[in-house]
C-alpha cells in the first residue's frame, strides 16, 4: 500500500479549545479502496479530528492533504466539493419533502428563471438510489421512509459529487441486523471503486467485519494504526483505555428474594402481545432482542407511559393499575431510560438538582426546598456511584456520557425502588465506563433490588444477567437462565428460528 | 458563579449603568431642561412608571421558563380594570362608601384569575401551543372588553383610592411597592421552591420533567392563574389612580413584558431565565424611554431605539453562549 498515493492525509493536527488540548499532534492517513476505522473512547478527539476535517473547526497546528495536495478545508460545503463527504450519525433531513429534494438539497439543478428542473432532479436521484438498490424512489415523501432507508438518503447524498473520501459517524446506531447487510454492501462498493472511508464506531464487531486498518485516539492523542487481521479485540480495547474489559459471563449467584414485579399476559396494540414474566428481588434479567422487538415498549408500558390493551401486572403479588409515571413511581418502579438526554436528564440543570427531582417535593423545609437535605442526598449516590463532577453545581449537559448515566441511575436510586429497569444502560458511553455501569447493576441486584436490563448488546446481557428474555416481533420467545444460556440458541430466539419449534 | 454567569446576569445591571451615564452627560448638552436626568425625584417616577409592565413581565418570565408564552396579559389587563372600575359604580358597591375599594379590587383580581384559569386549562387538556391558545384568548378577551362598554371609556374616580396610589412610603411610590413585593415573591417561587425548580425542569426538558413524575399539565394551569393575577393586579395598581381605562389599553403590553423578559436574558425556549435580571429589563425600558425623551427624541425614535437593542443584545448573548458550547467536557 506504500505505493500508492492516500487519498487523504492529515499530519499533526492540533487544536486546543480553553482548557483543553482537544487535538495533540494527530496524524491520520486514508488510501485509496481502503476502510479506515477511528476508535476511541467518547471525548477522546474523534469528533473533533472530524470537524478539523470538514472545515467546522480551524486547526491550531497541523495540515490536510488531499491527494498529497495541501488544502485548506473551511466549510463541510467546501470539504464536499473537494470530495470528502460526511455521512451522520444524526440524520439532518426534512421529513416533509421528497427523497429527491433532500438528496439535492442546496443544489436543486434549475432552468432558466430559478425554476427547478424537476425532470433532471428525479432522474440524477433514481441514477444514485439504482446504485444503492434500495427499494423507494426519488419522489417518496422521507418521513415515510424508515430510518434505516432515511440513512441510505443520507448516503445518497454523498454520493450527488464522485467522492473520494467517505466518512461513516456511528453508521449503525439505529439499524437492524437486516439494515446492516445492506449499508455495508454499499461501503463494499464504495470501496471497489477506490473511495476512501473513514468508519467511526464503537462497535467491534462491525469494526472487524468491514474496515482493514484501525486507528485509535485516546484523549487527543494519536495511539497506533492496526491492521484489522492482524490484531483481536484486546488490543483495540487495550490501546483505546489502556487496559481490556471484562465481558465474561454472569457466574455470580445469590439467594433471590420473593417475586417483586410479575408480568401475565401482558398486550399493548401490536406493539407486543402476551408478555409474561417474573423479576425476583436480587435478580438481573436481562431483555435481549431486535430493534423492535418491543422490549422498550414493555418498560415503558410498566413505568406508565403507554396503557396496556390487556394483561397484569403484579407488584409484591397484588395486582395494581399504573396509567401514569406518577403512579409507576408509587410503587416503587423506576425507569431508566434508552435516551438520557431526551428522556432522563434536564441537561442545563445542575447535577444535585436533577438527582432530586422525582422527590424534591419531598425534601422541603417550610415553603422552600431544603439546600442541606438535596446535598445530603446528591453526596450520597456521588460516593456510592462514584460519579466524577466538580460539584454538584455542575450542569449535567458538561458531564460525559457514564457520569451522566450514573446521575440518571442515582436519581431512581434515591427512591429506594422495588424494581429498577435499565434501558440500554451503556448506550454511548465510553468502555471503561461501561464496565463501571455493568458492576453496579450487579451491586444493586446483590443488595436487593430487582433489576431489568434491556440492551441490544450480546455480551452485555449475558454479562450482567442472572436469566435472560429473549423476545422477537412483540413476543417472548423463550426464556433462558445463565446458566443454560448459549449465544446461539439465544440469536435463535431474537430471530424467531424457535417460533416454528414452538408452533 | 463562574466569569460567564456573572457576565450574563450582570450585563442587564451593566446596560442600566451605561444608560444612565449616557442620558446624564447627553441631557446636559442636548436637554432643554436643565434638570439632571439622575434626579432623585426623577429615578422614583421612572420605578412607579415600570410597575404596570413590570408586574406582569415577571410574571411571563415564569411562563416562559416554562417555554410558554402568554400574548392575552394586555387584554387580561384591561378587563380587569374595566370590572374594577365599574363594579364600583354599581348601587350596592357605592352604598358602602370606601369599603368598596377592596371589594372592587377582589372582583379585578377575580377576574384576572379566572381568565389565566381559562388560558392554563386549554393548554393543559387540549394540548394546543400556548402561543395559538393565548393568541386566540387576547383576541378573545379584548372583544370582551368591547362588549362591556363599546368604545367608550370605563371611568370612577375615587379619591381615597387616589390618595393609596400617590401615597409614598420610605419615598417611593405605592406601585413601586407592589412591583418590589412581585418581584420579591417570585423570586423566591423561582429559586427556592419545588414549584419553581420544576419550572425549570418542565422548560428544559418537558419529556425528562413527566418521567420524574411531575404533573405538567397542573403545574402549567398555575403558572397562567398566576399571570392572569397579575396582569389584573397590574391593573388595580395603575387605575387606582387614573380612575378611567380606554378599551384599546394594556394593547401590546404583552410585546413589551416579553421584550424585558428577552431583554432580562429568558431564553425564548424555556428552561433558563431569572426574576432579578427581568427586573433589570423592565428598568432598562424605562429608562430608555425616559432618557430618549429627555434629551428631546419622540416616542418613534424611541421604540426604533428600543427594537434595535434588543436585536443587538440577543445576538451579543448568542456569541457568548456559542463560546460555552465548546466548554471542557469532564
């Protein structure tokens, strides 16, 4: 690969923001056919070096080659016409127009007097879709595409100029197994025609499927290139944190207490249909499924946010009716949920105050909230989660993505809950964090609490886990102890393989 | 409090400041009064003037911590001095002399509650924005004005009532007074109870605030009684003493509250504002107002002067908010 010319060249890009050395001496090349994976642990650069890259940040040292020709890059607008096109991770599209429209967005091709010249613009976008082989056509309205398809828009997009470097921000966040096949077909043939990709993601088991070298960065700092065949997941781990995660298998058994939370028959529309189960105080069970299987929908059916079209749902053995979060919380059912910042946390407020809100009611002298009884409670959770913050004059939105999780997981704690579910508990949250995250959950299940643990990571599940509930299509497909567990009968169960054996 | 807290809640306090500078070495070259313009007696006016707006502006800063807004205070205003006036014209109310007053004003707040009550409830069970539900409630709410007394004025004079108004105590004025009292009051609702930090919460993050169990829906219907109560009581307050309200007062009222609310840095959103730096935008209007007028502008001069200030503050506050986005991350 010496021979040949990269596509694209960064040397020794360094920015620094107040306080902070975001950038320190980044190096970073891309060849021509090649899958270049950058790794790192959340606010280890990787965001930057890519705003570097597309013009939105000035580097404070450091230069871009573009076919070994120095470029300066100043808009992404600007880095597109120059071939290197951004594909995020949060899609930014408009629902309302056509699949066309938001692939030329900015750059509707026009006839004479700033009319649009419809018949080009749909005949350019069904060029690109035929090459993506996708199933929708240029006229389809997005907000009825499916996020999956909303992305192929997004790549489509990139494609309206011939790249040369392709740059793929957490690709696969919020695709289905089915949805992947078909986004890493299009990078295959991105690849067969010399384009460079950059792919940035967290997981490796992607990462080792498609890409051919990996780089790491670790707090700004540029840690090694591997090359993907040569190397395992241990050594990405290691360069990435500087030491490897436990992912092994639940071995830990202690007495279960009595049934807290009982499920039966539990229906909500076609969401999910006649889910039964059991959680025991001290134990973890885990919900492993497709996105959209329905695991969310059931916790949140439990935690009140959607009403049940049928079934029971039983705390300590009596039957109660929960229409709200107010009355989850009651009985003493906390959520916490898939997406903290939407639905957990009040970002711009500070760290005691979000800790406190579902009982600051509760901790009032007179008329007034009581400053001593918050920070009582707020250095209680920061000591027993051990959540890294200034003080709890923070604002939630500075902290990283595990301390922020632990506050959400705090706050619930607080209230000394029967039942705590934990919805994608490591989502976006850096891996040495994430380890911190998983013996915690262990911790509560030992102390007594009875935990649910949605994720849509494997070994996650059969790490924290004491039994495992496999769903697929709105239905408990089979239920597993940790024991019994084996990863291939459980991808069987999520795939619905077993439905047949049952019917 | 870090440089950047200080230098928002204090850049109001600042402006005030530089204003006043301003008007008082303009005024000696351009003034044809050769009154100073920080005369004593003349900064105690300019606190009575502020009242009427002022009161309710610290009552939108609340609903617009919410991320709500209420467009129908102006109208809200007028009615409620338009029953108050009234009410005391009636036979029964002029049969009890002086003791008609606290009746009268009972029957303005009365209202003021009721039409906030109307406003909170439609935002609450409908689920409509509140900018629609208040657009339509001001629309709403001025015909009701129409329909009282066509387009003549609502007038009594009462001088007692007169006499509560100009009175001053430790030199300033009744109304100002009240406006400290309000201001007072709710900074404490603000800052100290869980009413107010769920405000916040409900205003930064609605979806986060209901999955803490917080009842939005109530929570809303007392924030619009709570402004509806004060428009009124911003008009008892300020027809005390003139004694006669026109239907077309209190018109655009609701632009004025929301422009010092803006002004007092609240953001628009929701989620972020403060009691004292409302306060400071209320002053800072005034003072503006006054000052122009001083050194010999019109009212035209002054509302361009006014509408060109607060687009260059609200883009001086976006450049400084941009800079904290790039904030260390722990």
């Amino acid at each position: 690969m010496s021979e040949a010319i990269p596509i694209l060249r960064l040397e020794g890009i360094v920015k620094t923001f107040p306080g902070v050395r975001a950038l320190d001496d980044v190096s970073f090349t891309v060849m021509p056919g090649e899958v270049h994976a950058l790794m790192g642990e959340n606010g280890a650069g990787k965001s930057t070096l890519m705003k570097v890259l597309g013009g939105i940040y000035a580097p404070d040292e450091g230069r871009i080659f573009i076919d070994e020709e120095p470029t300066v890059m100043t808009s992404p607008l600007q880095a597109k016409a120059k071939g290197v096109v951004f594909i995020h991770q949060e899609l930014s599209l408009a629902d309302e127009l056509t699949v066309a429209e938001n692939i030329f967005l900015g750059e509707l091709p026009l006839k004479s007097m700033g009319r649009v010249d419809w018949a080009k613009l749909y005949g350019d976008t069904n060029r690109i879709l035929k090459t993506l082989n996708v199933g929708f056509n240029a006229k389809t309205r997005l907000g009825d595409l499916s996020i999956a398809n909303q992305q192929m828009v997004e790549i489509a997009r990139a494609l309206t100029v011939e790249p040369r470097a392709v740059i793929f921000d957490e690709p696969t966040a919020s695709l289905t197994d089915a949805e992947k096949v078909v986004l890493f077909d299009v990078i295959a043939e991105l690849k067969s025609r010399g384009v460079g990709i950059i792919y940035i993601s967290h997981r490796m088991e992607e990462i080792f499927k498609i890409t051919d070298r990996i780089s790491v960065l670790r707090d700004g700092q540029y840690r090694g290139t591997l090359e993907t065949a040569q190397t395992n997941e241990d050594e990405v781990t290691q360069l990435m944190i500087g030491r490897s995660l436990d992912l092994s298998r639940n071995e830990s058994h202690h007495e279960l207490g009595d049934v807290a939370l009982e499920v039966r028959g539990l229906s909500c529309g076609n969401l999910f249909q006649d889910v039964s189960f059991e959680v025991r105080s001290g134990e973890v069970v885990g919900f492993y499924g497709l996105v959209g299987a329905g695991r969310t929908e059931i916790a949140e059916t439990i935690f009140g946010l959607r009403n049940p079209s049928a079934g029971q749902i039983l705390i300590d053995g009596q039957e109660v009716r929960i229409s709200s979060p107010i009355d989850a919380i009651g009985y003493g059912i906390s959520l916490v949920p898939e997406d903290r910042k939407a639905q957990g946390l009040v970002l711009g407020m500070n760290c005691r105050d979000n800790m406190t809100l579902p009982q600051v009611s509760d901790l009032t002298a007179g008329p007034f909230v009581s400053d001593g009884a918050e920070i009582a409670i707020f250095d209680q959770y920061r000591d027993k989660l051990d959540i890294r913050t200034p003080g709890w004059k923070q604002i939630v939105g500075n902290l990283s993505g595990g301390n922020q999780q632990k506050i959400v997981i705090g706050k619930w704690l607080s209230m000394h809950p029967r039942v705590l579910i934990v919805d994608e508990p490591t989502r976006g949250i850096d891996v040495g964090s994430k380890s911190e995250i998983h013996n915690l959950i262990r911790d509560l299940a030992a102390q007594g609490y009875a935990v649910i643990v949605i994720s849509s990571e494997m070994p996650e599940v059969l790490h924290v886990s004491d039994r495992i509930v496999a769903m697929y299509s709105g239905r408990v497909m089979r239920q597993f102890t940790s024991d019994e567990v084996t990863e291939d009968s459980l991808i069987q169960a999520i795939s619905g393989i077993e439905a047949q054996v049952l019917a | 409090m870090n440089i950047q807290t200080l230098l928002k809640q204090g850049a109001i306090w600042a402006f005030i400041v530089a204003e006043l500078i301003f008007f008082t070495i303009a005024g000696d070259f351009l003034s044809t009064s050769d009154k100073s313009f920080m005369d004593f007696d003349n900064m105690l006016l300019l606190l009575k003037q502020s009242a009427p707006i002022g009161i309710i502006a610290l009552g939108m800063t609340i609903i617009m911590i919410n991320g709500n807004i209420d467009l129908s205070v102006g109208a809200t205003f007028a009615l409620a001095a338009v029953v108050m006036l009234d009410s005391m014209t009636w036979p029964f109310m002029v049969a009890l002399g002086d003791w008609s007053i606290p009746l009268a004003w009972t029957f303005a707040l009365l209202t003021g509650v009721v039409l906030g009550a109307i406003n909170g409830l439609l935002v609450w069970k409908t689920g409509v924005d509140a900018f629609i539900v208040t657009l339509g409630s001001m629309l709403g709410y001025r015909g009701l004005v129409f329909m009282y007394n066509g387009e003549n004025p609502t007038s009594k004079l009462n001088w007692t009532l007169v006499d509560f108004a100009e009175a001053q105590f430790l030199s300033l004025h009744t109304a100002t007074w009240f406006l400290l009292a309000v201001t007072l009051v709710l900074w404490l609702v603000t800052t100290k109870t869980v009413h107010g930090r769920n405000a916040y919460a409900i205003g930064n993050n609605r979806e986060a605030a209901v999955n803490a169990g917080i009842k939005v829906g109530p929570h809303f219907l007392w924030n619009f009684i709570l402004i509806g109560f004060l428009a009124a009581l911003s008009a008892v307050v300020f027809y005390s003493e003139s004694g006669s309200v026109n239907p077309n007062d209190g018109m655009l009222y609701e632009l004025w509250a929301i422009t010092a609310v803006v002004l007092g840095g609240t953001k628009l959103s929701g989620g972020y504002g403060s009691i004292i730096s409302t306060l400071g935008g209320v002053i800072a209007i005034q003072l503006l107002r006054k000052g122009l007028g001083h050194i010999g502008a019109g009212t035209e001069t002054v509302n361009l002067v006014i509408g060109l200030i607060l687009i260059a503050v609200l883009f001086l506050d976006r450049q400084l908010n941009r800079k904290g986005k790039e904030e260390l991350k722990i």
